[in-house]
C-alpha cells in the first residue's frame, strides 16, 4: 500500500505527511490518502504492532516504526525496514544503502547511532537513536 501511495511520506495513527505538505492538521483533501485509506492502515497497523506507523524515505523504501520513546530531538525507534531500491546513503535509510547483513554507526560526539541486522530478502531489524 505505501509504494501505491505514491506523494505521502509518513502515514502515523495520528497524522501524515507528504513529500511536498508536511503541515498538520490538513483538511482531509489534501491527507493524500481517503479516510477509509487510513482507518485500513491504522487496522494493519494494529494487528501488526506497528504502532507508530510508516515513513519512507527519499527512494521509497519504507520504515515501519515498532517503537518510540523520548522526543524527536532526543530518543530513538525501533522497527523494521523494507528496502525496495538500494542507492544514495544521502536519501536512504541506512540499511538499503549499505546492503549488508548488519552494521551500525554510532557518533562519538553525541548520542546519534543507528544499528540494524538483515532478518530476509529486503528485510531489516532496525534501531536509531539521536
């Protein structure tokens, strides 16, 4: 459904953004998706424990966000990511760039680090802090 979906970028219980619209609220001409769309999302999101949605990156692979915890300044998620197209490490999440079977990054200056562990073909077990 994400790659259908082709101009939105994030798809929360809650909100969701598009690749040229990242306002909120919004009215509902213009979520990029219909509301019978989202309530089906919310339902795969619920049955999947994907609770705090998808988001994809610049190439469209999509992260699907398990868990979060702190603020969006300083915490972290952990989910799974399904890569559909390797490429730029500018415009994708690391493990579709990197095409490894597991690698992590960790800044020593601050707390920014990410760690992940291929899990099939394409899928990922991923964790971020920042």
């Amino acid at each position: 459904m994400s790659q259908e979906d082709v101009n939105v970028v994030r798809v929360a219980d809650d909100f969701t953004r598009l690749k040229n619209d990242w306002s909120w609220p919004r009215p509902e001409s213009r979520w990029g998706i219909t509301a019978a769309r989202w309530n089906e999302y919310r339902r795969l999101f619920k049955a999947a424990g994907v609770s705090t949605g998808w988001e994809k990156d610049e190439l469209g692979n999509v992260y699907f966000i398990a868990h979060t915890h702190g603020l969006s300044i300083g915490g972290g998620s952990k989910g799974l990511v399904r890569c559909f197209i390797s490429g730029d490490p500018e415009k994708a999440f690391p493990p579709c760039a990197e095409q490894k079977e597991k690698g992590q990054s960790k800044d020593d200056t601050n707390s920014d680090g990410y760690s992940y562990r291929k899990i099939g073909p394409d899928w990922y077990i991923f964790e971020e802090s920042r």
